[in-house]
C-alpha cells in the first residue's frame, strides 16, 4: 500500500517540521532576535536621519 505523503529523502517532513515549529517563550529581558523589533528599527533610523539634520545644519552655519 503506498503512502502518497511519503518523501523518501525528508526534507519535505522536515522543512514541514521546522515551519510549523513556534517559537519557545523568551524570558523577560532577552533579546528577540526576529520579528517584533520592526519599529525599534524605524525609531533609529529616524534618529539617524535627525542627527545628519543637525550635523549638517550645524556645518552649514559654521561655514556661511
């Protein structure tokens, strides 16, 4: 009787496996290395973008 789900190398089952494996809970504190830092991102590069503001004022008046 042949089992049409069967994939003689696994990688299938495996992949399936480690797809639909959730992640553990992180204790508090821990660095969260995936997913949820989306707006830490954005709230940096907005940072990044204000400091080249003021740097760049900053040369502007010194050299006028």
């Amino acid at each position: 009787m042949a089992d049409n789900d069967y994939d003689p190398a696994g990688s299938t089952q495996m992949f399936r496996a480690f797809v639909d494996e959730t992640p553990a809970p992180q204790a508090p504190g821990s660095v969260n290395t995936y997913g949820a830092n989306g707006s830490r991102t954005g709230m940096i590069a907005a940072i990044a973008v204000a400091v080249l503001v003021v740097v760049g004022a900053v040369i502007w008046l010194a050299v006028k």
